[in-house]
C-alpha cells in the first residue's frame, strides 16, 4: 500500500517525521538558481509512505508533487494545523472535513465519504467544510466574520484534494486545531513567511524582537501548536493503520463507494 500525506511546513511534519525512518530526497527545479523541491519518503513492511511539504498557501502544482500523485497512491491525506471557527473545536483537537472550499473562487473539493467515515471511526470530529484562505487569518474577529461559511480555516486543502481527483487518487482532508475562533494568533505569521511558503525565522524573530511583549503569549502559542502536531501524528498511524485494515474490502481506487462494514 502507497500513502502521500502532505503538509504545510516542516514544524507541522516533525513529529510524525521523527516517528519513522523517513529519508529526505530532493529535486533541481530547472535549474540551480530556481531551488530545489524536496519530499520524504519511508517504508513499513508493505506500507510505503510519501510526504510533501507544500508551504503554506498554494504556490501552484510543482513537478514533484504531480509525479507523486501521478504514481497512483493508494491514498492521499491533505494534513496539517489549523484554526477553528466553531467555539466547540479546541486546540490540539483532529477534525476531518467533507468538503474543501476554496475562498478565492468559491470552488469546492470533497474529500472521500468512505474515508471520512472511518476518521471519524478513529476519533476525529467530522465538519462540512474547511474554507482554503489564500493567507493566514490572524484576528479573532476575521475568524468570527468568517464562521458562517465553514468550520475550520487553512491554506491548502481544496488544492490538494482537486489535484488528488484530477488523478483519481482517494483523498480526504484532516487538520488538528492549532488556534481557536475566539483567539488572536501572537503575531502575523503572513509576514514571516519566505517565498517557498516556509517560515522563515530570521523574519520570525525580527516581529518578536520588536514586540517583545509578545514573547509570552509566542511560547504558549508555540507549545500548543507543538501538541496539535504531536496528536496529529498520534492520527495519522491510527488512521493510515486502519485504512490498511480495511483496504482490500474497500477498493479505495474507484470512485464507486460501498457502505461501511
């Protein structure tokens, strides 16, 4: 069995990352000036597992990311941290969504009945939508205007799950709460960000060193969003353990769905 989990950033991957044995492979984007494109990759027994981190937001797809897709996985997992816009959803909690809907055109993207099924099975909170935002909602009160349109908010999942079903590759869409709808984040990470999607520190610690008084709220922040991180990979090989177990009767490869032994 093949899996392809995605993630926004490394800090989202690392404790999962830490779990198995996973190697870090690498490609030349064109050309050495253009950078480079880098996935992971591990085996367990039969089990085979791709990982991509795709930054956060949506840069468009990379050569990388279609061949992965394009070898035909068993299962594709848009994964991640996000922030909740139902008062019910807590920090560190595993929410799986029905849908992805992206606010930059009002498309939308499901995410596989019969693998949401089984999520919920596995102890996530199933919710109708995840709103895919074109940048990182950082206000309480943008999270609350929001609230009426969906349920959680994040940076990629309509675009993973679309480009998963333009290949025919069973996907769904799970994230683990990082911050709460009535909570501001500490800071605005939009502006930390480099041109790959990935945190960039030296910005990080330029906002912290000019608001230091933010430092207190950052670390409270930082060990919540470690413990999202850590329960995510908690699910992730509970869920991908029980796919496994299920596989064969479930014929995850078709779009034709059997109901739930």
């Amino acid at each position: 069995m093949r899996v392809l989990v995605t993630f926004a950033v490394e800090a989202e991957f690392a404790p999962w990352r830490r779990r198995h044995a996973f190697r870090r492979k690498e490609s030349v984007r064109g050309s050495r000036r253009a950078g480079s494109d880098v996935w992971y990759s591990s085996r367990i027994d039969d089990l085979k597992l791709d990982v991509y981190l795709t930054g956060v937001g949506w840069k468009g797809p990379t050569a990388v990311f279609s061949a992965l897709l394009k070898e035909k996985p068993d299962l594709c997992i848009s994964s991640g941290l996000a922030g909740g816009l139902r008062p019910e959803l807590k920090s560190g909690e595993i929410v799986v969504a029905r849908e992805a809907l992206s606010l930059d055109g009002g498309k939308k993207s499901r995410s596989r009945p019969l693998l949401v099924e089984l999520a919920e099975e596995t102890g996530a909170t199933p919710v109708n939508f995840f709103l895919t935002n074109t940048q990182i909602v950082c206000r309480a009160q943008a999270k609350q205007s929001l609230a009426g349109l969906g349920d959680v908010v994040e940076m990629e999942s309509f675009h993973v799950l679309s480009r998963a079903r333009e290949q025919h590759v069973p996907a769904l869409a799970i994230r683990a709460i990082s911050d709460t709808v009535g909570e501001d984040l500490p800071l605005d990470f939009g502006r930390s960000m480099g041109g790959d999607g990935q945190i960039s520190y030296g910005k990080l610690l330029l906002q912290v060193g000019r608001r230091p008084h933010k430092i207190p709220a950052m670390m409270r922040f930082g060990k919540r969003s470690e413990k999202a991180a850590q329960n995510l990979a908690d699910f992730l090989d509970k869920y991908i353990a029980a796919v496994r177990h299920r596989f064969l009767d479930w014929g995850l490869g078709t779009e034709e769905e059997v109901p739930a032994r």
